[in-house]
C-alpha cells in the first residue's frame, strides 16, 4: 500500500449554518485535551484524533460568526479546512444527532466527505468508486409522497 499523504497547502470551504458548526464544537470539545505548542492531543474512547488549534480557532470564529443567527438555519459561513482537517472532522462528527428534530449530522458528513474527495479529485476516478444504482422499491415510494406532497394530496 501506498504512502498516504496530505495536502494541506489547498483549502476547502464547508458551507455549514450554526446547526452544523455547533455539531462541530461540541465533538471537538468531547475530546480530552492537552494543548501544547502545536496541536492538540485529543483522546476520547474509542476514537482518538490530534488537530490543531488553528482547527479550534477557525471552528469557534465560525460559531461566533454565526451566534446571532443561530435560529436560522438557512444563513451560512464557511469553514476553510485543510485536508487533514476535513479527515478530522470526518472522524469526530457522527452520523446521526438531530438539533430541533432536524437530522443535522448527515449532511453535513456529506459536505466533508464532498470536501475530501474535492481536494484528492486527482486521484479518484469517479467513474471507478460509483455506479448509478436502479431505483429501489423505496425510492419510488419516497417520490410518490414526495409528489403527493407538492400537490397537497
């Protein structure tokens, strides 16, 4: 297996409302700290990361930014990360947690992962890691209520 190595020279820019960048905070802080000179040495069970503090700096400007609107979830900063911070984040945020009944996790996974694949489109063929799947019983059944719903049946 090949060296794996990061670019950190190029940066990505998260789109994500105060929903999203609350998630973040609050998966940073679950982690046991000890800030030195460079990073973090984050130890949580099961799940160890470092990052940097720039990588907490960049996070809590982005809350603070977003703070006055943090009931409206359609205004958005972005959070520029490096790819090694975009693997940290991928790491610490889970797939499922909800913030007012709403699933906030999941997309914004997607948006990481989006942003990794961004950064490494050099390297994977998109047309080697996917193939466009036929419609599922359930996905036609979700574009019935979907329909049903824009027509207000």
């Amino acid at each position: 297996m090949g060296e794996f190595t990061l670019d950190n020279l190029g940066n990505y820019h998260l789109q994500i409302n105060f929903a999203e960048v609350m998630a973040i905070e609050n998966y940073l802080q679950n982690y046991q700290e000890d800030l030195g000179e460079e990073g973090v040495a984050a130890i949580p069970i099961n799940r160890p990361a470092t990052f940097s503090k720039q990588l907490l700096l960049k996070v809590a400007s982005t809350y603070v930014e977003l703070y006055n609107n943090r009931n409206d979830l359609d205004k958005f900063a972005y959070l520029a990360c490096t790819e090694e911070e975009l693997w940290t984040l991928r790491q610490i945020v889970p797939p499922n947690v909800t913030f007012n009944n709403i699933a906030i996790t999941p997309n914004l996974k997607k948006k990481i992962l989006e942003g990794i694949i961004a950064l490494n489109s050099s390297i994977v063929d998109m047309k080697e890691t996917s193939t466009e799947a036929s419609p599922t019983k359930y996905d036609v059944a979700e574009d019935i209520i979907e329909w049903r719903r824009q027509q207000n049946l």
